[in-house]
C-alpha cells in the first residue's frame, strides 16, 4: 500500500527534475548564443574602429578574415575584393585581399564569378550555403572544401566583395543563426570600409584645399613683393655710377628673379600633387648620386610638373639619374646643373662642368636614354658642351 501510493510521488518528482534539466540546457543554450553574439558584436566594433582611426586596410582586412573564421569555427577564409578602378557591375572576377593561413591562394589571387557559388553570391548579394562544396566550383582553389558559406560584402546598393568560409568535410553545416550573424558582420564590415574611404577622400580633400590656399598666398604676397623689390633695385642701379655696386646690385637682382621662378615653380607642384610627387623623385635621384660626392648640384624646374603623366614621369626619373650618375662618375668635375622645362615638350637638360664625354665610356646607359627617348618620340643627344663639360639634352613631346 505504502509503495503504491508513492509512485506517484516519484512521478512527480521525475518530472519536476526532467523540467529542471530542460530548463537548464534551455538556460545553457541561451547564454552560449547570448556569448556568440557578444562575440560578433566585439569583432563588428573593433573592426570599425580600426577602419575609422586610420589603420592600414590590410591589417584591418587581415583581422576580418580571422573573426570570421574563428567566429564560424571554420578551416579556412578568403576575402576577395573589387579590383580598383573596376566597377562591381563590370567585375569578372575578384582579387584575394587576405586569407587564413591555410587558404593561402595558388591561383595568381583571384577569385572567378562567372559560373561560380562565389559569382552567385556577388551578383544576387545574397548568401550561398552550400552542406557540402565538394564537387562545386566556389571560384577560388580551396582545398578539402566541406560545408561552405559564402557572403557577399555589401553596403546599400553597392558590392565590395566576398568573403568565403569553409569548414572540413566531416563537419557540420553553418546553421540558419551563424550564418545570419556572419552576414550581418560582413555587411558591417563592408560599411566600416566605405566609411574609411569617404573619411580617406575628405583628407585629401582638405589637403588640397590648404595646397590651393598656400599657393594663393605665394601668388598674391610673396611673389608681388619679391618682384617689387626687384622692380626697386633696378631703379636704384640705373642711377649708380660706381660699376661694380651696380654689377653687385644686378646679380641680386638676377637672383630675386630666380627666387619668383621657384616660387612659381613650387605654385605649379602646389597645384599638382602629381608635380610634387614628380619633383620629389628627381631630388631624391639627384642626391643618391651625389650626396657622397663633393660634387654641387642644382635643379632648376620651369613649368608645371603635374601634367606629366606616370609613364613619362618614370622616363624623366631615369634620365635624370643615369646623366648624373655619368657625370659624378666621368666628368672629373664639381658641378652639375639640371635644368628641366614643361611646355609642349618636357625637356631634361644635364650639364656638368667637367673635361667632356670621355672616350672609353661605356655606351649602354647613354643608348638607354636614347631608346627612352624614341619610345615617346622625341630625341636625346650627348655632346661636349661650350664650356668644356658635357651636355646631356633630352626631350620628348607631352601626350
């Protein structure tokens, strides 16, 4: 009797303690997916801190690719990108940005769209879950692919790229949660990037703004007062009698012109990052040949050097270095004088003050210059100049 009746007291107690453990895995389950959330939560805002503070995109890209692939408890991840220049909607393939160190890619960095899950991710900017990618062209050399997960890297209406999860063979699926939450990431991620490239573009914006101001300054101040002077001083010397203060006051007066020339010169580059970039090579090729020499050089710039375009800026910098490479190393002299002017042509002009061309030089880096020339179709020519040294002319139309 006794035992009877206290079943189902133990009835009872069993389910009270069944419920208790259902509530408990319950309970278990929701502060493991509350941790996985925070989790992506903490990568999202490191991501768009280290855009939005200026850290190289590389480094940031590379941390991308990692919270990925931890986060999905994945083998391997790729992050392939628009190539720039490229608009998406002309894109036919991608290049590989960063990868986990097991998806190093082998294939020249790209990533295929056409006929690929990667392609179908890009153009329909949707997610692509594939259980198993064996068998299945992803558009990127992926080895021992099993479940895949694909996303596009988005923001409104435009698509950045990919980025490409893989887990191995044996393991299980992405599930409907994680591969929302690695959407939503991406997607952060994607607006992260946007939002340092617009912050990237202001700055450069407001650089030029300040090059524009200080070249208008120059312009309207400095350059109009410098000239004053000049215009003064050769009043002054026109009533002078003594012949050497009047010699004296025309050489400073040459030299006031000179100083309005740079300062026009600088104006130009103010105007032209390009002309800036390009002046700054040609100094820097000058004084590699000839800061451990005791030879003086100068460089004297007329035009603007910003509508010289990359290619031609090359030829300028190679010219530039072997003609005074030649005359540091030939010319037995103690100056060189590089003059180059920007009009219908771009003109190098390289003069050293030493004993000449000598006879045993060898050829090739005088014949480099000339092919550089015919390649732009223009001309070079290596002669003795009047003063005894050696003159170096080369010039080339500008296209």
């Amino acid at each position: 009797m006794t035992d009877a009746a206290a079943h189902p007291v133990f009835d009872t107690l069993r389910t009270i303690v069944d419920t208790a453990t259902r509530i408990a895995a319950d309970h278990a389950k929701l502060y493991e997916w509350a941790r996985t959330r925070q989790a992506w939560i903490e990568a999202n805002r490191d991501i768009a801190t280290e855009f939005l503070a200026g850290t190289e995109p590389e480094l940031v890209l590379a941390q991308v690719v990692e919270h990925a692939r931890t986060l999905t408890s994945s083998a391997q991840a790729i992050l392939a990108v628009v190539e720039p220049g490229v608009p998406p909607e002309e894109a036919t393939e991608l290049v590989v940005a960063q990868w986990s160190k097991a998806a190093a890619p082998t294939d020249g960095r790209r990533v295929r769209l056409a006929g690929t899950a990667a392609g179908e991710a890009f153009a329909q900017r949707a997610s692509v879950r594939l259980a198993d990618a064996r068998g299945i062209d992803l558009g990127a050399a992926i080895d021992a692919a099993g479940p895949t997960l694909i996303l596009p890297l988005q923001t409104a209406g435009v698509v950045l790229g990919v980025l490409i999860v893989v887990r191995s063979p044996e393991s299980a699926p992405y599930s409907d949660e994680l591969a929302a939450l690695a959407a939503a990431f991406t997607d952060q991620a994607a607006l992260a990037m946007q939002l340092a490239e617009a912050q990237r573009r202001a700055r450069e914006l407001d650089v030029l703004a300040d090059r524009d101001r200080i070249a208008r300054d120059l312009h309207d101040h400095v350059v109009q007062r410098v000239f004053a002077v000049g215009l003064g001083l050769q009043g002054v010397a026109a009533r002078v009698e003594d012949a050497e203060v009047r010699q004296r006051l025309s050489d400073e007066i040459d030299r006031l012109q000179e100083i309005v020339h740079e300062i026009r010169t600088t104006i130009f580059d103010l105007h032209g990052g390009a002309g800036a970039s390009l002046r700054r090579r040609l100094e820097d090729a000058i004084r590699q040949q000839t800061e451990a020499t005791a030879i003086r050089a100068r460089l004297w710039v007329d035009g603007p050097l910003s509508v010289v375009g990359p290619a031609l800026a090359d030829h300028a910098e190679a010219v530039v270095r072997e003609s005074v490479s030649n005359a540091v190393r030939h010319s037995g002299g103690n100056a060189v004088t590089i003059e180059i002017a920007v009009a219908d042509e771009l003109t190098i002009l390289v003069q050293d003050n030493g004993t000449g061309v000598p006879a045993d030089i060898n050829p090739s880096g005088l014949a480099n210059l000339a092919q550089r020339a015919a390649e732009s179709e223009g001309r070079c020519s290596v002669e003795r100049a009047a003063s005894g040294g050696t003159r170096v002319l080369w010039s080339v139309p500008l296209s």
